[in-house]
C-alpha cells in the first residue's frame, strides 16, 4: 500500500519517509474526526516530508474503524491511506471542533508559531490565535474503568494479571489517578502500593 500511495501525483513521498510509521502510529501527535468520526479518523503522526519541513508539512494516516468488508465487520482498524500534507488545513479543522485528542501539544504550538511568522494566504492570524486558544484548552478524554473494561477486556485482565504476580499491588485507571502522570506511589494511610500500567493495544 505504501508503494502505491508514495506514488500519488497529489502527494508524492519517498519511502523512506516512513520507515518508521508504525512506531508513530502508536503515539499520533493529533487525531481528527473525518467524517463520521466512529468510522473514520485521521492521525496526524510526528514524520516530517524531509525537503519541506520548514512549512510544517507532516505526514497523516487515514483509518478506517473496525470496516465492514462483505457484510462484516471486522474487528481491527484499517489504514486507507498515508501522505504528508501542509499544516494549513488542520488549523481549520482546528477551529471546526474536528480536533479528538492531542498528545503533541507542543509540536501543534511550534508549528503554529512558525505560521505566524511565515503566514500563508488563506491563513489569518485571528485563524491562528483561535486555534491556539482552542488548543491550550483542550483536553483528552478519559474512559472509565468500566468502558476499559468492555473495550479492552484481555489488556485490562493482563494488567490485573501483571499487578497480582508482583504481589500486593492494584491496577489504577487512568481516569483514577490524580498524581500528574506518576507510574506507582506508595499510600501511608493503608500500606498499599498503586502503580499505574498502560493499556497496550495491539
């Protein structure tokens, strides 16, 4: 599909470019609704088109959600496509609320900064405050521990699995923790140990 795609008049790339789109498929800087957001999403991903990265162009990845082939649907998400496309557009979809999770806060800003400074046509500046604005403010949804469990079944019982065989230790849910982040700590009120494991979708 790869070789296909980086053929693509509209948005050609070398392959090389994404020798490493799996990994960054796995941590996606940004994911937008496209569409019908429980059918389809883009993931903007952390690779750089190598001679065009001063115009923050970065490469998107096109999944289709569980797709129905024949009739049936089927329980993994599909990559439909791969190609590296000019920030431009996702300020707007910024500003239309197709925004669903943004773990490259960071990234987005800088290359927002670098927008202002070198400003494209049909990009203003108010443009570029208001997505800014909605992006300092976002945050990411969090599931309950009941949805965990009724999406992630086999994780969540591995975790629990994983906590029991160190002994004495309890699985927290993210949406659980109020310690900033933290992988584990230790409670002084009952003795017991929390350590926070990730959810690891395969």
């Amino acid at each position: 599909m790869l070789a296909r795609k980086s053929k693509d008049h509209a948005h050609p790339y070398g392959l090389e470019e994404a020798k490493d789109l799996v990994r960054h498929i796995q941590k996606p800087l940004a994911i937008f609704e496209y569409g019908d957001k429980e059918q389809a999403q883009n993931l903007m991903v952390g690779i750089h088109q190598t001679f065009d990265q001063e115009e923050g162009r970065q490469f998107l990845v096109g999944l289709a959600l569980e797709p129905v082939v024949k009739g049936k649907k089927l329980e993994y998400n599909s990559v439909r496509n791969v190609f590296p496309k000019n920030f431009h557009d996702r300020i707007h979809w910024i500003n239309q609320g197709k925004l669903l999770r943004a773990d490259g806060k960071k990234e987005i800003e800088a290359i927002i900064d670098a927008l202002r400074i070198n400003p494209v046509d049909h990009i203003t500046i108010d443009d570029l405050n208001d997505a800014a604005k909605i992006l300092n403010n976002f945050e990411n949804s969090k599931l309950s521990e009941e949805k965990l469990r009724e999406l992630f079944p086999e994780q969540v019982e591995a975790a629990e699995r994983t906590a029991e065989m160190l002994g004495g230790l309890k699985v927290v849910f993210e949406s659980e923790s109020s310690e900033g982040g933290t992988l584990g700590w230790y409670d002084p009120n009952d003795h017991s140990v929390h350590v926070v494991l990730p959810v690891v979708i395969c």
